[in-house]
C-alpha cells in the first residue's frame, strides 16, 4: 500500500488480487481526513481511476473540502485493465462484434471482491450510501451496474456515456437505434427503482457523428434519449441532472471541468447566507 497526504485527504494505493478477472487491479482511495467514522461517508466508485490521477482529482476534492462544500465522501478510483472494451460494457448483452464478454466477471468482481476488499480493509460495515461513476465506456458500464444492483447503489454519474453501444451494426440495414440500443433497452425493460438519481455529462464536441442526420451528434442524441427512457420508467427532473458543456470534448480535462458539479450535485451542502 502507498500512502500519501494531500491538505484535507489523505490517497491511500491498493493492488487488489481479482479471480473473477484473473489479474490485480489497482486502486486509488481518497479520504476526508476530518471524519470520526469511515460510515459516515458516502462511497463513490469511478472506473477509469487512471483519468483521476490524470485530472489531479486530489486538488479537486480538497478544493471542495477546503470551501466546505460537500459532505464526507470516500472515492475509489478503479484503474482499467488492456481488455477494457470487454470489462466495461453491459454485463448481460453482448455489442454487435462481440465485445463485453468479461462485463459481468467485472460485475462479480466489483460486488463480491471489491466492495468486500474495501469494507475489510478500512474495518467499514456500511456505508451512507454507495454511488457510481464512469467516463465513456466506464461511464456505461457504471450506470449498468447501478441499473443492476439497484439496492446496493443510490446515484450514478454518467460523462460521456458511450450510450451508442448497441448489438446490431450501425451499417446493418436492419439497425434500429430505438430497439438496438443496449443500456436504453435495458432501462425500457428494467423496473422503477424511486431512490436512484443520476447525472449526465455530454461535451458539445464530444464527437461529430450524427448517424441520422439530425443536427445533434450522436453523444448528446444518445445521452437525451437515455434521460427519455428514465423519465418514461418514472423519474423526473428532480432525479436526473444533465449537463451539456459547450467546447467539451471527449477527453480528461472536460471531464474535470464537469467534476465538481456532479460532486456537489450528490453531495453538496447547503449553501448558507450570512444575514
């Protein structure tokens, strides 16, 4: 384990052995420092931990500490492996080339290893609550684990969702992206859980593809269709934030810009007026 102090956290590295995916997966904890007790706070997972060592997620959080403006949260970053288009997809649907056949071995790994890994750890029986959050394909790949395990999860956060993932080709004459894509079909066809919410970030450049010519590219089409299925299952604006950032690309540093807001979306504390 490596360990360091960053002013109101501390970041604590595991290498956690996984059966379920036959490989280590490395971990980046981050922890309020003023907290008396571990099940105070809420748990975020996030995968693509990588990109929060890229972003310098540490300054993020302790700025927001600093000012006081979000509740204790205990974050785990989940770094990626090389077969990541196969571990982070829809765990029970195939894509149409066949991708996502270790998904649900990412499910198992993140409920029966991680989850049990972090609580033995930090000698923690419950958490507030736990959450999940994901960039791209982690980004889907997080809202299908939460859809999953709607008892286990209350929020997720989604930026740049890869909501596209579908199992017919997209130059299949039969494609139909109403009917064939994945994680809205999956919504469509799931229950309706009231304690879940969600957050959505999509760039205005996240991509240029508009497959049915449009106008709209297809990140933020897929992304405001997806919200479509959520509010047609029952969840309202109340639930569902969406954030479309103008400029924002399909990268690491537009997702940091939009960092802050889903944390102080899920988290935040009242904002006090002095009189």
């Amino acid at each position: 384990m490596h360990k360091h102090i960053f002013h109101h956290i501390t970041i604590e590295d595991h290498l956690v052995k996984s059966v379920f995916l036959n490989r280590v997966v490395k971990i980046n904890c981050y922890m309020p420092i003023q907290i008396n007790t571990l099940s105070e706070k809420s748990l975020l997972l996030v995968n693509d931990g990588q990109d929060l060592v890229t972003m310098g997620f540490e300054k993020i959080i302790d700025t927001l500490y600093r000012h006081n403006e979000i509740s204790p949260i205990f974050v785990v970053g989940i770094h990626c492996s090389g077969d990541r288009r196969n571990e982070y997809a829809t765990a029970n649907v195939l894509d149409y080339a066949g991708r996502g056949n270790k998904a649900a071995l990412y499910t198992r790994f993140v409920m029966e290893e991680l989850l049990p890994f972090i609580r033995e750890t930090y000698s923690i029986n419950t958490f507030k609550e736990k959450s999940y959050a994901g960039f791209s394909l982690g980004g889907l790949s997080a809202l299908d684990i939460v859809w999953n395990n709607p008892v286990e999860f209350s929020k997720a956060g989604v930026f740049s969702g890869s909501f596209w993932w579908r199992d017919k080709a997209q130059d299949d004459p039969d494609f139909n992206e109403e009917t064939d894509r994945i994680m809205h079909r999956l919504i469509r066809e799931g229950s309706y859980y009231p304690w879940l919410k969600f957050f959505f970030e999509v760039g205005t450049q996240d991509e240029t593809a508009d497959r049915n010519n449009n106008g709209i590219i297809d990140a933020i089409d897929d992304t405001i269709s997806l919200v479509a299925e959520l509010k047609l299952k029952g969840y309202t604006n109340n639930d569902i934030e969406y954030i479309e950032l103008k400029d924002g690309k399909h990268n690491v540093p537009t997702w940091a810009r939009a960092f802050p807001d889903f944390l102080k979306w899920g988290w935040g504390k009242p904002v006090t007026v002095e009189s």
